[in-house]
C-alpha cells in the first residue's frame, strides 16, 4: 500500500469514533495523528488525561474540546481554552450535579473571564455565588459593568483599589519612552488627563497604601504634594521624599520629620542638598537609639537585616555627601555604616585604603566592589582570608588579568564563577575553567562573550542542559553583536556584559519565573535588540503554567535598589506591581513574549500586552474581545491607531 494512502487510512481511522479504545491508543504514538486522536469521543478518559499533558497545543485543544474528558481534566485545561471549558457538557452537568466541586479560587476565574461572552447558566452561577460574585474579575466584567465609553473611561462608583491601578497601568506606559502611548498623540494626552483627574480623589482616600502609591506618582500636582508630605501616616510622607516633583525646601522640611523612616528616605535621596545630608549624619533622635545598641560584630548579620540606623546608612550611601562627612562616618562603629561608605563611589582613595583594613568582611567588600578603588588595594584584597571578598575582587571590573589568573586558582567556587564571567579573565584561563567540575563555574564560562568559539562550541554538548542551553544562547548573542556592529560600521568588537546568572541568585535564570527573567535580562548590558533575541529565546519555554503564574504581585518578591525600612504587606505589594508594569512595557520584549502574556489571568497583564507597541496586530484584535471592560476598550483603541501588518 502507498504511504499517502496508509496515511489517509490512519487518519480516518483515528478520526472515526466505532474506532476501539485500544486503536486509539496506538493511533495516538503518531504525533501527526495525536490531534485527531484526541477528538474523538471514543477516546478512553486515560488516553485524553495522558494527551492533556501533550506539548502541542493542538492537541490540548482537542481534548479540551472532546465531550469524553473528565472534569478534573477539563478544570486542568480551563485557563488555556475558556471558551471550550464553558460550552463542554461536561461543565453544564458539573453545574448542575456538583457545583461545590468546582474550584472557586480567583486566579481560575481571572484566567476564565477573559472571555466574554459567558454562556447564562454559567454567569447566573457566578452571580449568585457569595464569593466570586463580588471578585475584580467579576466586577470588572463587560457583562457586568458594561461597555467603556472611551479608551481610558472609568466607572464613577469604581472602587479605589481599582482606580488606582488603572492610575499605576497608565502611569508605566506614559513612562516608556518611545513606546506604548508615545506614538499615539492622542491617547497619550488622554491617558495623561485621566491620570490628574484620579490623583486628587486618590489622595484623600482614608487606605494609606493608596496614599502612599500616590504621593510618588510623578503627576501629582505639587499642592498635592504639600498636603500630603503633612500626612498622618510615616510611609506616606517618606513616599513623598521620593516624588521627582518634590522641591528641594520640602525635602529640608521633611530631613526634620519626627518619623525615622522618613528622614533616613530624606538621607537616601540623591536630590538631598549637601548640608541636609551633613546635619542627617549627626541625626539625634537616632542617636538616642542607638545608645542601648552596640554592634561591631558580624554575628548582628546573620539576624535580620538591621534597620535600627537607616539615616546615617542612607547619609553613608548617597553620592551626594560631602567628603567630610563620609571621612566622619567611615569611623563608625556599626559595620552597616562603615560597608556603605567603602561603596560610596565619591568616598577618596585613602579612606578606601583604610576601610580594606577593617576587621568586618563586608566593609572589605564593600571596598572590593567600590569601582573607584585603587588597583593596589584591588591586589591585597585578592589575598583577603574570606571568600566574599575575594568573590568581590574577582568581579570587579578593574581588577587586572594577572589578579584575575591567581583567583582561578581559588578554592571557593563562587570565586572561580565570578573569574569566569569576567570579560578580561585570560583565554587560557577560561579554557582551563570550562573543564571545571562545578556546573556553575562551566555555565559561567559560557555565560561570557570572550570565550573562545571552539570552547563555546565544546559546552554546547555539556551534559547539564544550564550550561549548553547558555552556550548556545551566548553563540546567538556573538553573531547577533557582530551582525549590529557591522550594520553601525564600528569594526572593533566590544566586550559585553552578559551576567546571566550570580551565586547569590541560587537559581539559573531558566529555572526563574518570567518576571525574574525579565528584571534580569533588562539588566543587562547591550543593545536592545539583543535583549529582544534573549526573550525570544526564553519565551519559546514559557509554559502555560509560566503564564498562569506570572506577575502574581502577592506572591512577588519586591526587589528595589532602595528599601530602608519594613513595608506593609500592601506597600510591598504594589511595589512589585510597579517593577512587573516597568518590564512588561520594556521595549525589548518581542511580539512572541507579549503574545503568551496575553493569556494571562492578570487582567493587569492584558492591560499593558494592548497597550505595547511590540504586541502583533491579531493579538491586539483578541484582546479587543477580551471579558475585562478596560482591557478591551485600550485594546480596541490601540488596534483602530495601529495599521495591521501585513504577513
């Protein structure tokens, strides 16, 4: 029998539902029958739970859509195909049957009401439910509160929760430079206003966590301002600190607030003038504070992270501090002070030279990584007895080859990682660590762009998929950068600075959550067009499960370059979601990225994916359809300013 004959027999026969449960089953080993195998209704409830776990999406699709698939399986399935979960009859007779079964935790129903047109059996359910009923996604439904009149229109009665993420969302597109809103004038100008007009409202709202995410909003007028850097609450006027409108006089009247963390805000802010910063230095209400405390040991690190002197730590880091003042401080007797001094870029060469004398390791770390610490001082440190230090020596970026080929001699590993990701550490050297044993040390060596092409080529056949996935990511990421050197007509190839991954992140960046991945490739050093590259890359691994996880902001862990003080669970919260709006709106992300992301069940996430200037014209369109009254009506906009491409 010819093949395409054979072919066509199988295909009907995995097609044909009096085909016997055991057929199928061998049907189903033929990748190119698995789909139809799928939807057949003769298909036994094993078969369908083992190909609910296939990696085509096809597949899945056709077992969300097969009148056999168990519950369970059809719940599994739900977020990815809505539409296939509300019209399965085997949801109808759950509905009907069992209705207490039914999962009713609010990331299953955000994932499922992006669609909306929602079948009335179902909606009449969720309507009457005494939980999901007055749910964001419920709330924020079209069938529930109806078609938005214009782009950015927000219900009178809406709750201020939601008022003021809209006030976050827009914020982060208006701050994406040359993206999103930039190139559509007249949603710009529109979202700009909306944002005003909710501000003041916002303001006097009576949850200091609204407040606080307002006194930092960079719209807000400086009336506004005014008013609430006298606000009751301490973490709302420190918020206020670091508002980019804040005048220098109210920054003199809030380095005199009664509350500790605001002033160590005022200590820590770059805009500070010099002679606030001098008299925060000798703050007295701290002082009395640290009276019954005496810390000179490193024992103190290994409790929580101290915040009891956040003023003068935050005097000792900011570039801003006069010399004298940092020469005072380098004397102090808490090592948290002295290790944010040796930092300071603006603290002079011979305070440094002392400062790596000191008996704490982090202070001797902290001049190890100070990148205005003199070569000399750089060579005894790569001798120092701890292994911090030297790590600290061994990635810095001027620290010499020589000094670099004596640490790859070291016995710590976190050492050998950080001489293998440096950009000047000799070739022979990274030949030598690319046999190392350590998996890390070797992804490392892949992780950096001066290794030599057949080392590379070598570690793209490594048996730990962290570093030959990093080895051929890196051989991409070489091309790529000559390709946009040749295009800008530079000859010379410029090292690049490509830190995929650090000890003390204790995770390879392929095992982090999406938004990991995205905070740390906009670390990253080069062109944007090679982040792109990267995203695309990792975006072909995001699994539904990636998705459906993502920028959960409850779950997030905040990470800021400044954070003096404990927050409140709320105030942390929305600090996170301000880092996840800043990634996701990123120019680098590529259309494959926004594409998954907008099956997220973070109505959030959706918000922004249609706003992007990078998310495809038929994404947009879906989005257009989307069940969140405020997704759709940004989608919608969007798609009518943005001609669709042609293919």
């Amino acid at each position: 029998m010819p093949q395409q004959e054979a072919d066509e027999q199988h295909q009907a026969e995995a097609a044909n539902p009096a085909t016997s449960t055991q057929r199928l089953e061998v049907l189903s080993a033929d990748p190119h029958l698995r789909s139809v195998v799928a939807g057949n209704p003769s298909a036994s409830v094993a078969l369908l739970k083992l190909l609910a776990q296939d990696q085509d999406v096809r597949v899945r699709q056709a077992v969300a859509s097969n009148p056999n698939t168990p519950w369970q399986t059809l719940e599994q399935l739900a977020w990815e195909f809505p539409h296939a979960f509300f019209a399965h009859p085997a949801g109808l007779l759950q509905l009907l049957a069992h209705p207490e079964q039914i999962r009713v935790d609010e990331a299953f129903w955000g994932a499922l009401l992006r669609v909306a047109s929602i079948p009335s059996l179902w909606w009449n359910w969720l309507r009457s439910h005494p939980t999901l009923r007055t749910s964001q996604a419920m709330r924020l439904h079209v069938l529930y509160a109806g078609e938005a009149i214009h782009p950015f229109d927000i219900a009178q009665d809406e709750d201020p929760y939601t008022r003021l993420t809209l006030v976050e969302l827009l914020t982060a597109c208006c701050a994406q430079e040359g993206g999103s809103l930039a190139q559509t004038t007249s949603l710009a100008c529109i979202a700009e206003q909306t944002i005003s007009d909710l501000l003041p409202g916002l303001a006097q709202e009576l949850d200091p966590t609204v407040r606080w995410a307002v006194a930092s909003n960079r719209a807000l007028s400086r009336t506004w301002l005014t008013a609430l850097a006298q606000d009751q609450e301490g973490d709302v006027r420190a918020s206020v600190v670091w508002n980019e409108q804040t005048t220098e006089e109210l920054l003199r009247r809030l380095a005199l607030d009664k509350d500790t963390d605001v002033r160590s805000a005022v200590a820590w802010n770059e805009q500070t003038p010099a002679e606030v910063l001098q008299r925060l230095a000798q703050d007295e209400q701290e002082a009395e504070e640290l009276e019954n405390t005496s810390d000179s040991s490193e024992g103190a690190y290994e409790h929580e992270y101290p915040f009891w002197i956040p003023v003068r730590k935050g005097v000792a880091r900011n570039p801003q501090t006069p010399v004298e003042t940092l020469r005072t401080l380098a004397q102090h007797h808490t090592w948290e002070v002295r290790s944010l001094v040796a930092e300071n870029e603006q603290t002079p060469g011979e305070i440094l030279c002392i400062l790596a004398q000191d008996a704490d390791r982090w202070v001797r770390c902290g001049v190890a990584s100070n990148t205005q610490t003199p070569v000399e001082v750089l060579q005894t440190l790569a001798q120092d007895h701890e292994a911090d230090v030297r790590e600290a020596v061994a990635a810095h970026p001027q620290t010499p080859a020589d000094v670099l080929q004596a640490l790859a001699q070291d016995a710590d590993e976190r050492v050998l990682r950080s001489v293998a990701e440096h950009p000047q550490t000799p070739v022979e050297v990274l030949r030598l660590l690319a046999q190392n044993t350590d998996i890390w040390v070797r992804s490392a060596i892949a992780s950096n762009t001066q290794t030599p092409v057949e080392v590379l080529q070598t570690l793209t056949q490594d048996q730990d998929r962290h570093v030959w996935w990093v080895a051929n990511l890196v051989q991409k990421v070489v091309a790529e950068s000559e390709r946009l050197l040749g295009e800008q007509g530079r000859g010379k190839k410029q090292p690049l600075s490509f830190p995929l991954h650090r000890w003390y992140d204790r995770s390879h960046i392929l095992d982090m959550s999406i938004e990991k991945q995205l905070r740390k490739i906009a670390l990253l050093q080069g062109p944007d067009a090679l982040r792109q590259m990267i995203v695309s890359i990792l975006a072909t691994d995001w699994e539904n499960h990636n998705v459906l996880g993502a920028f959960d902001a409850s779950k997030a862990e905040r990470m800021t370059t400044w954070d003096p003080a404990p927050k409140t669970d709320g105030i942390a919260i929305l600090g996170a979601r301000r880092d996840s709006y800043r990634h996701i709106m990123a120019s680098f992300l590529p259309a494959l990225a926004l594409q998954k992301l907008a099956a997220s069940p973070q109505w959030e996430v959706r918000y922004l994916v249609a706003l992007h200037e990078q998310t495809p014209w038929g994404t947009r369109r879906c989005l257009s359809q989307d069940g969140n009254r405020y997704v759709r009506a940004v989608a919608r906009a969007k798609a009518e300013m943005t001609p669709q491409q042609t293919p």
